[in-house]
C-alpha cells in the first residue's frame, strides 16, 4: 500500500488509560510467567497501534506544517505523549520488580531489562507538565524554521534550497548564500533565543525535580544509553580532539591551497573539489541509480528498495511549509519504512538513498524480530551506525549516480565525513556546557560555541560573516533544540562507519556480511558488543581513534583527485 493511502486514526490517551492500566494490574497481581507474557502481548498490541499512528500524524505533519488536520493530530500527540510515556514506564517498573523477573530474563531478554531500569530512570509523573510544555517548544522551533524564508538574488526560498548555494564552485555565491542566511537568522534572533532559552530551563526544571543535578544524567537516560556514559563520551571527545582534530585541521588546509583559498571560512567548508563538487544526475536518475545498486548489493537489499518505490516511501522535494531536515521513520503496523528528504541538487541528494535508507533497510529487517517494538534497532549510535556505513558500503556503485565524477565524490564524501566528527563533537560539548549552566545568557551560548569553534576546528574562520561571526551556528542545528545530547551518536557512529570502509576496501564481501549481521540483530545487543562482533575497537578507550585518524589520512592521500 502507498504511503499517502495508509489508513490513519487518532489512538486516544483514554484507549492507552485502559488498555495499560489493566495489563500493568494483570503483571502485578501474576502467579505465573505466562500471566505476564500474556499481558505483555496486549502492551505489545496497543504499541503497534499507538505509536504507527502516531508516527503517521507526525508524518503528515512534516510534510505540511500548514495542514491543520494533522497540525492538529501533532498536537494532540505532544499533549498525551507524556502521560504515554508515564504508563510505558510504570509498565516497566511491573515488570522490573515482580517477584518472576529472573525468569522473565531468561525468558525475554537481558538487554530488554536493562532497557527498562533507564527508561525508568528517565521519566517520573512529576514532569509530565513539564514535558508537556517541551513539546510545545519544540513545536514552536520547527514551525519557526519550516517556515523561514530567504531571498537570495531576487528569488525567495526555504533554507534547505538556499543551502545549495553553500556547495557552489563560485566563491562569491557561497559567501552571498551565507551573508542572507545570516541576515535571515537575525531577523528571527529574539525568537530563536528565546524559543531555547525556555527549553533549557524546562528541561532543567525537569531534571532537578526527579533529583538529578541538572538535566545532563536526565538527558542521557532519555537517549536510552546502555553501554556509555557522560564519562565515556568525554573520553571520546578527548580523543577526537587529539588524534581527528590534527588530522581533519591538516587535510582541509591543504584542500584550500589546491581551491585557492588562503583565509578559510565557514562558506569554503562545503566545497571540497576544485572547479566544484560533482553534482548527482537528477532526481529520477539517483532513484533509478538507488534501485540498481539495491538489486547489486543482494536479494534482501533489492527487496527492500522494490518496497520503498512501489510503496512511494520517499517525499524528497523542497518546498515552503515542509519541516526543512531529513528523517526516516516507520510505521511498524505496516511494516513500511518512509525517508523524508529536500532535494537540492547537491550530492546530499544521493545521501538520503544511501544514510536514510540505510535507517530504512534497517527497519526492513529487524520488521520480524522479537523485540522490534521494545528495543528497535537499539541506541541511536547504533542506528547511526547502520545509515553512515550504508553510505559508504555504497561506493562501487557511484558511477551510477556521478558517471565520471565518481571518484571525486568518494574523495569528497570521505573528507566531509571525516571532517563531521570534530563539529558534530562540538554540538556535544556545546550542549554540556549549556546545561551544566542553564542561566547563561544568549551572548554567553554564542561565546561557548565561538570557543569551541575555535578548539575543534582551528582552520575555520567566520570573521566578517553577518550574525555568524557572533557564534550562533548552533542556532540552525535542529537537534540542539529538539533532541538534545543525540548529535555525539552520530559521531562515534562515523568512526564505526570508517572501520567498515577500511575493512571493505581489504575484503567488500565480507565487511557486508559483518554489516549485515551487525543490521540484522537489532537491539538485542548493545553497541559496543556488535563492534567487537565486526571486530573493531570500542572508540571509548584513550587514544582508541588514534589508528583510526592515520588510516583514514593514508586513503584519502590515496583517492584524491
């Protein structure tokens, strides 16, 4: 069935009251295992209903902010998704502290308890207002930006179109794109500062009520992070800011010289070949191009892209009023994956049929397994890990997409994906500092950042760009406003994603089977234990990227162009 055609209906907060209600008293008043499990077969049913739906209104939401049917249904959703989440967690704390829970170990899962002591952690009745009031925020933040609109040489655009302009062979034109997005932003300043001025506080607020510190341990929880912690995650900046950060640093200073920058600034960042970087086809030749190679790689990936098109799973077209990122999501009643995109002509376009779909392939597999619905694919390092590595398990293939430009976009791909690690590193440390210190005021955020800046990525200049040079870059990162302390997965998922690239370049079929296995389990396993499975070191360790840094250098040495 078409994506457009799946049937939708609103699950009620007074469906999930009794549905829950009764099958947490049925787990607390069990005499037997099987009383459990069979209560849980009905949490399980209400799941599937609840959350497709309303994954389908979210859905419907974003591909039309303006659309008041499912404006509506959204905001139905932030309202009664708090106390949702109160009755999944409850739910858990039957199952956490029944008398039979070492023998629903044994008969579920470990990792599916472990799951549920943080999401316990993580949720409390005291905030649901709170969250309530979150939600709304975020809200607020997506309509704001979805609804920006920049004039760039006489023609008015959402930003995702402007941002083509960042990537343009003309250094005038990147400029020109930065100085209105600049410009464009500050006209929006008192709003985007106060839109997370509130958030900050409201997710303070949330943590010091549950007893925490601030809301730095509340967020990790929320994040549902089994095998690392804030600790770990410091280690791993420490990391990347001695062993990446020189290397990245080098690597894009030498690029300059050969693009005839001397002073490099933020707007020569998203050029990396000279004369321009390879643009992809066209919009119906990256999907015919996606299909073949989906068909190449095997018999599950061709299945799973044949789903996709059939089933129309993509919207990929720019447009005013649509949520200006990219997602992919799934409805888990139909079993369907759905990837929402704005093209824009740039070879991010050949991204969204490699990294969403990488996600979507994901969801495709694990559709069956026994706790797709508990644990999903796992943390989302692990999810991240399965989109970044599709990217580049996707190499052989992109003559399909660039003809001759291939190897130019590997050499490009590869050094913007290595350069992502210190500033998506700089998100993370961003975001510990703000909450660490919820009172800051906006100009000391922009400082924060400015320093940060200047620490991971020393080779990058924003003197004289309109409003940037103040340090508010941040402001147009959507998930530093509306899923805070995420944007680190995506780092140590790149290292993961490397180790496959490295190991693909020695032996392509077997790094795919290790991918694939890796894809297949879902989240019945923690991160660091489907790294050591593929056979690669847990980033976590002092000095664990330092290897990594110089292996990666010697292939780029190898496929420049």
């Amino acid at each position: 069935m078409k994506v457009s055609e799946l049937p939708y209906r609103r699950v009620t907060l007074e469906e999930v009251q009794q549905v829950m209600e009764d099958v947490i008293a049925r787990i607390r008043g069990a005499q037997s295992v099987e009383e459990i499990l069979k209560a849980r077969e009905d949490y399980l049913a209400l799941n599937l209903e609840y959350y497709t739906n309303a994954g389908l209104a979210s859905m419907r939401y974003t591909i039309n902010t303006v659309d008041p049917f499912y404006v509506a249904e959204n905001e139905y959703y932030d309202e009664i998704g708090p106390a949702v989440e109160n009755y999944t967690v409850e739910y858990a704390a039957a199952l956490l502290d029944s008398p039979f829970r070492l023998e629903l170990e044994k008969a579920l899962s470990p990792v599916l308890f472990q799951s549920l002591e943080v999401s316990r952690k993580a949720m409390s009745p005291e905030i649901i207002e709170d969250m309530v009031e979150e939600n709304k925020l975020v809200r607020e933040y997506s309509d704001l930006m979805s609804g920006m609109e920049f004039t760039f040489r006489g023609e008015t655009m959402p930003r995702a179109m402007l941002m083509k302009y960042a990537k343009d062979e003309d250094r005038e034109t990147r400029c020109e794109c930065y100085e209105v997005l600049g410009r464009g932003l500050e006209a929006h300043k008192a709003e985007l500062d106060d839109i997370y001025d509130r958030m900050v506080h409201v997710r303070d607020r949330m943590a010091k009520k549950m007893g925490y510190k601030n809301f730095i341990e509340l967020g990790y929880y929320r994040m549902g992070r089994l095998c690392y912690d804030e600790e770990k995650v410091r280690v791993f900046r420490e990391n990347v800011l001695r062993d990446i950060v020189p290397v990245v640093s080098r690597l894009r200073r030498e690029n300059a010289k050969r693009l005839g920058i001397e002073e490099y600034k933020l707007y020569d960042d998203g050029v990396i070949i000279p004369g321009g970087d390879p643009k992809p086809f066209g919009k119906e030749a990256i999907f015919a191009a996606a299909k073949e190679m989906y068909h190449a790689m095997g018999e599950e990936t061709g299945a799973f892209i044949d789903l996709m098109l059939e089933n129309e799973a993509f919207d990929v077209d720019a447009r005013k009023n649509k949520w200006g990122g990219g997602y992919c999501t799934e409805f888990p009643k139909f079993k369907q994956p759905f990837i929402l995109a704005n093209f824009n002509g740039t070879a991010g376009d050949v991204d969204v049929v490699t990294h969403e779909a990488g996600h979507a392939f994901n969801a495709f597999l694990i559709a069956e397994n026994r706790f797709a619905l508990e644990l999903g694919c796992g943390g989302m390092e692990t999810a991240e890990t399965h989109s970044m590595s599709m990217e580049f398990f996707a190499w052989p293939y992109m003559e399909k997409f660039f003809g001759e430009n291939a190897g130019k976009y590997k050499f490009m791909h590869a050094l913007e994906s290595f350069s992502f690690i210190p500033y998506g590193t700089i998100v993370d440390a961003f975001q510990h500092i703000v909450y660490e210190n919820p009172d800051m005021t906006p100009d000391e955020r922009d400082a924060a950042w400015l320093e940060l800046e200047k620490k991971y990525r020393p080779h990058i200049s924003v003197e004289g760009m309109p409003y940037l040079e103040k340090g508010t870059r941040w402001q147009y990162q959507m998930h530093i406003y509306e899923s805070p302390f995420y944007y680190i997965d995506y780092c140590l998922a790149q290292t993961a994603a490397f180790q496959f690239l490295l190991a693909s370049q020695e032996d392509y079929a077997d790094a795919f089977a290790r991918y694939l296995h890796l894809s297949k389990q879902g989240g019945e396993k923690v991160w660091t234990d489907l790294l050591t499975e593929a056979g690669f070191p847990s980033p976590f360790e002092p000095g664990a990227l330092k290897d990594l840094a110089g292996r990666v250098e010697t292939l780029l040495e190898e496929i420049r162009v």
